[in-house]
C-alpha cells in the first residue's frame, strides 16, 4: 500500500477534510513515523480560519502538530541515531539548531526558523492527522517508554506549554501565594496539575464553562468560579486585596485579558499564553506596580522529557477524548464549537 489517509487542510476558512494521499519517503536525515496519535487543539482552528492565508502555507497540508508515533524507517546519515519500532513524541518547535537560542534549548525561540521557512509539523508543513509522519531531525524523538500514546500525545503541547510557563514565575509561588488559571481546556487543566504538584500555591481557575470548572476541581484546583466582572472581586477577596502572585492566561481573548490585568499581584507575573488574539495595555498605573507580562510561546526540548517523566509517574493525567482519524473532520467541528473537553485526540 502507497497511500494513506490523512486531515488535511485545502483552503484557509473551510472544513480540513480526510483525503488519501502518498505515504511519504524519508530523505536524508528524515526519520518515518507511523502515527499513532495525534492531538487536535485550539490553535488548529486558528490556522484554519486565518493564519494558514496569512503565512502563505503550502496548501493542502495536514493538520497536527501534537504526534506520536513508532519509527518505522529513516533516511540515510540517521538510521544510527534512531531505534526501529521505538514509541516517540514529536517536539514540535522545530529550529535551526544552531543560532543562540537553539544552542540554549530554546529551539521554540530560535531566531532563524521564520526567515530559514523552518515550520513545526501541523503548523506550515505535513503534520501527524495521518497514518504516517516525516521529522525532519532525530532530535525531536523523545521516547515515551511504557506510556500509552493517545495519553501520552497532549503531552507535546498542552503539557509542554503550561510547563514551560511555570519555570519563570515557579520561585513565586510559595505556601502563601496564588495562582489564577484562566481557561481550564487542554493547556489550562493540566496546569492545575502542575502547579498543585511542583508548587504550594493555591490555585483559583476561571472558566466561562460549567463543565470545564468541575473539570478545573477534579484535577485539583482549590477554587473554580465563572470567568466574568464578579471574578475579579473574588480573586481579590480570596488574596486580601492584593491579588494572585502569578496569572497564567491560556485563553488570551480580550475578556480575560481584561480581568487578569485587575487579578495580578504588585511584583507578579502576568502570564498570556492563550493565543484568543486579546491585546493587552501595558503601561504605569496600568497594570499593578513591578508586574513581569510574559508571552511565552511552547516549550523546550528538555522541558519535554521532564514532563514525559511526570507522566509517567503518574503526576499528570491528560483528559482525553479519542476518536479515529476516520472521524477527524466531525472531531473538528467538535473543537470548533468548543465541546471538546480536556484534548481530542486522533487515532488512525
Ligand atoms: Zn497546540
Ligand atoms: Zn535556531
């Protein structure tokens, strides 16, 4: 068999579709996975709606850029460097590997992947909604040992995110300090994880969902309320009038943005890592005196392995929705309308 299925999308604005399409070969250097999950989230219907026009994507693509897959085969100058059948995740923040950035580990920062048109898989090149997926450098393999992939596949994004997140505002969060957690979706709910178990800090999540602030309790948030004006009274009161120490914002809509500028602490960390397009006001008397905003954006290669051993300790539990790859465009529209909950994750 030379052809495979696989999520693609044709044109920016309209439904990906499944489509049958050539298994790919791997050149030099590449390395052959055969998918076997791939996690859908928000930032997919982001490139459908708009970004794919607007960065020129090569087009059809296929849609993922959270993978998992069993190294099938590889090209020559790499078959020494990685294991046939071994499970891996995908690191998806590819780089040039060489700039500053990339020497650091910084690889989601690297400072030539744009202008070098180097593009995570799922987000500018063929990503892992298919059967089979090339990578581009053995590097961004990380074995998952024992873990099951469809668990384990959130990991490359939705937990690599919010970890990646918590390392610069962690040495604020101590026995007396709170942490807010806008948005309790893919990103949001496993950062309640993380900060419950690396930090003591008490977290309060906000959702407009019911579903997901009961989603926010079960993986141990110590308070969940409705993200609205009420919030900010409440967050307030909870802190004695001062505030959150640290606010992670996975939804970056407008709303939030809004109200997480009255819930962080004089010397907090405004964290805005939700990608809703909201833009935030910075400036004195704007936001509290001292406040560090940051924008961080995925994360790196060893924050990757770090949370791959969280996992599989038993520290981070992914709320998973699987559906075959078969069913990937209603799975779409499920995400798309928001019904998802926690991750919807493709299986071929
Ligand atoms: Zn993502
Ligand atoms: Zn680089």
């Amino acid at each position: 068999m030379s052809t495979m299925k696989a999520i693609q999308l044709i044109r920016p604005g309209e439904w990906p579709e499944l489509r049958e399409v050539p298994i790919p070969r791997p050149g030099p250097g590449q390395i052959l996975l055969r998918i076997t999950a791939a996690g859908l989230c928000h930032i997919d219907v982001t490139v459908v709606e708009r970004v794919a026009a607007e960065r020129n994507y090569r087009l059809p693509q296929t849609l993922g850029h959270e993978c998992a897959g069993r190294v099938v085969d590889a090209g020559d100058g790499v078959k020494h460097l990685v294991n046939m059948s071994e499970d891996v995740l995908v690191y998806g923040p590819w780089g040039c590997g060489r700039c500053r950035q990339c020497a650091e580990g910084y690889e989601n920062y690297c400072y030539n992947a744009r202008a070098r048109g180097i593009f995570p898989p799922g987000l500018g090149r063929d990503g892992g909604a298919a059967e089979y997926m090339l990578v581009d450098r053995a590097r961004y393999l990380v074995p998952i040992k024992d873990l099951d992939p469809v668990q384990a596949v959130p990991l490359t994004d939705a937990a690599l995110t919010p970890y990646h997140a918590l390392q610069h505002s962690r040495a604020k969060l101590d026995a007396n300090s709170y942490a807010v957690v806008f948005g309790v979706g893919g990103l949001g709910h496993v950062a309640i994880q993380l900060i419950k178990h690396l930090t003591p800090a008490r977290v309060i999540a906000l959702d407009v969902s019911e579903r997901h602030l009961a989603l926010a309790k079960e993986m141990g948030a110590d308070y969940a309320f409705r993200s609205n004006a009420d919030a900010v009274e409440i967050v307030q009161d909870l802190t004695h009038g001062q505030g959150a120490e640290v606010v992670f914002d996975f939804a970056g809509v407008q709303a939030s943005i809004d109200l997480g500028a009255k819930m962080t602490k004089v010397r907090g960390d405004w964290n805005i890592v939700g990608i809703g397009g909201g833009k935030a006001t910075v400036g004195f008397g704007v936001v509290p005196y001292e406040c560090n905003v940051f924008s961080p954006y995925w994360g790196t290669r060893g924050e990757l392995y770090d949370v791959v051993a969280l996992a599989r300790r038993g520290v981070i539990k992914l709320h998973v929705e699987e559906h075959p790859l078969e069913d990937g465009e209603a799975t779409f529209q499920r995400l798309y309308a928001g019904q998802v909950m926690g991750r919807a994750v493709l299986t071929p």
